[in-house]
C-alpha cells in the first residue's frame, strides 16, 4: 500500500478562500496532501467551509494547546491562510522550516505587525509603486519576516483602489500558494538557510 500524502492543517481568521484553493488543489491532484484540519478563531466565516468538507474545525487556546492538536493528529504541515495570530515558539520549534504563509504584497514590502488584509492594498496605493503581488514565506517569530519561498508579480493599474487591486492579487494568491505547497512537499523546493 502506498503511503498516505503528506498531512497539512490551515489555519485561518477570515473568509477562507485560500483555504478553499488549497481544497480544490487537492481534489484536483495538483497538491499530493490532505487536510486534516483547519484551525481558526471560533467566528471565522472558514469554520462553516471546514465543516461542509467534514474536516475537523478546532479552536486551540494558546501556542501549547496549538502544538499538542497539530500533533495528536499527525500534522505535518502548517499552512497560515489568512491567520491573524503570531505564531509561537512551541510550535515553530516542533514544525522547523513547516509553517508556511501567504502574504498579499512582494515581501519584505509591505509586511510586518498591522499589514493584513486592505491596509496592504491601500499602503500599496499610498506609496505610488507600479507593483505588488503575492509572497508565500517560511514563518518565524517576527510577523511576515522569514524567508520567502516564492513571489508572483501584480501590476498596479491607474485608478485601482484597496478593492479592485485586493482581487487581483487574491487572484494570484490562490494559484500561487498551492503550488509553492505542493513543490514543498514534493521536495522539489528546498528552504533557504536561516537561524531561528
Ligand atoms: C489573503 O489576502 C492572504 O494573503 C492574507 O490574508 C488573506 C486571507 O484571505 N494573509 P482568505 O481568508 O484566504 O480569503
């Protein structure tokens, strides 16, 4: 018998429509993984999404509570989608190089503690770039600032708002974040080196 594909939790705070592209990755055979749970803030609108797929929807309390779940079932690895919370040591210890996230904007810019979300899209705007896009990034301690994995590049348009260019960018999130998974876990892409 074959081995079962690689385990993964998503974790959410939102909507979930990232969580949704990883699904859909997966029933199409792009991603070879499974998810065996979503982990999210009880009101997130992702729970009801979770739910109708029959995946478990768990609430840990805390960075210990949080660890003991993705272990007792079997995690292997953690995919923030929309997550708005830090991410603590335990669990990093327990998941090196593991944790994954996907970020609205060309990672260093426009990332850190308070960039979620439209408030990216309109620093975006605000600053007058010509580009943004979509970084996938290996999470550490520091909000948005491990390393980056992968980007994919959106032009900014004239007369775009926080809107228009949040759907563009999403657009791209969702096409970009399961495959940088799927070559993970395939280990066709290989962390860089850093210390945590
Ligand atoms: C996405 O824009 C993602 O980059 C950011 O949070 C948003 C989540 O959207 N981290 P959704 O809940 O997956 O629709």
């Amino acid at each position: 018998m074959s081995a079962p594909p690689p385990s993964l939790a998503v974790l959410v705070s939102g909507r979930g429509s990232n969580l949704q592209a990883i699904l859909a990755a997966i029933r199409e055979q792009r991603l070879p993984a499974r998810v065996v749970a979503v982990i999210g803030d009880r009101a997130a609108p992702a729970r009801d999404l979770a739910r109708a797929e029959g995946i478990p929807f768990l609430s840990p309390g805390g960075d210990e509570e949080l660890c003991a779940a993705l272990r007792e079932r079997g995690v292997q690895w953690v995919a923030l989608a929309g997550y708005l919370h830090r991410i603590g040591p335990r669990v990093l210890a327990a998941y090196p190089n593991r944790v994954l996230n996907i970020h609205p904007s060309l990672l260093p810019a426009f990332g850190g503690q308070g960039m979620y979300g439209q408030r990216v899209h309109r620093a975006v705007l605000a600053a007058g770039v010509r580009e943004t896009g979509a970084s996938v990034h290996i999470v550490t301690e520091d909000y948005d600032q491990g390393p980056v994995l992968a980007r994919e590049r959106v032009a900014v348009l004239p007369g775009d708002s926080p809107e228009s260019l949040a759907a563009r960018v999403l657009a791209v999130e969702h096409r970009l974040y399961p495959d940088t998974l799927a070559r993970l876990v395939r280990g066709e892409l290989r962390p860089p080196p850093w210390q945590s």
